[in-house]
C-alpha cells in the first residue's frame, strides 16, 4: 500500500512541475505579462 501512495505523490509532483515548465513556456512566448495572463485565461476557459 506505501508503494501506490508514493506512485500518487510522484505522479502528483510530476504533474506539478509539468504546469510549471508550460507557465513558463507561455511566459516565455509573450511580449508582456497582460499578454501571458490572457493567454492563461484563455486555456483555462476552453
């Protein structure tokens, strides 16, 4: 059972870090900081 709940912990920071690099990413990709927070809305409202 400790097994799994370490498999879903390390899933969990996974996923975690996967959100980071593509906050990152789009931060990357725009000119200023209203573009980015737009585009972030913009996905999280598909």
């Amino acid at each position: 059972m400790e097994e799994e709940i370490n498999i879903g912990e390390l899933l969990i920071q996974i996923t975690e870090e996967n959100q980071t690099r593509k906050i990152l990413a789009l931060l990357n990709e725009y000119k200023n900081l209203e573009e980015a927070k737009e585009k972030v809305e913009a996905l999280l409202n598909k």
